[in-house]
C-alpha cells in the first residue's frame, strides 16, 4: 500500500506538471509524507471547484519554492501566510477507468 491512514486522492486541476501529470489525472497525498526539497506536492487550489494544483516543492537559500514542470507557470513561494495551502506529498498517480 502506498500512503498512511490518512492519504486521499485528489484530481489535478492543471497541466503545469505535463507530461508528468495531466489536468484530470489523479493523484494520491500522503499528508503524512514530508514536503521536501525535490517532492512533489499537492496544493489547496482556488475556488469551490478547483481541484489539486501540483508543483515540485524547492527549498533555495531558505526560501519554499513551488514550481511547474512547464514553462510559463508562475512559482509560488510559500510564506507563513500560505504555508498551510500544502496538503501533503504526492505518492501515487492514476487515472479513472
């Protein structure tokens, strides 16, 4: 099994992430899983219908980075104001059937 008690899946809202993940795939968060430098991390979306954005969390020179695979994504820096946006790390992806 991969993921704790607590993983969930959630639908990625985006294709920042292509080709490694696409809008509508979806992806299971551990929130039990350390957010670290290099991991791919899911994030609050905004709006009542948004699904999961998810970035690959970077740490530089003390600063929380989220970033897209593709270009032309904005970064996002994490701040004590929207730390609390990470739901956890990413451990598994699928897609319906």
């Amino acid at each position: 099994m991969y993921g704790g008690p607590e993983t969930f899946v959630e639908r990625v809202a985006d294709d920042a992430m292509a080709p490694l993940l696409r809008a509508g795939e979806y992806v299971f968060i551990d929130p039990d899983e350390a957010a670290a430098d290099g991991r791919l991390v899911a994030v609050r979306g905004h709006g009542p219908d948004s699904g999961a954005l998810v970035r690959r969390l970077f740490v530089e020179n003390g600063r929380r980075i989220l970033r897209a695979e593709c270009a032309g994504w904005p970064a996002i820096e994490l701040t004590r104001d929207n730390e609390a946006m990470i739901l956890g790390a990413a451990v598994l992806r699928g897609e319906a059937i």
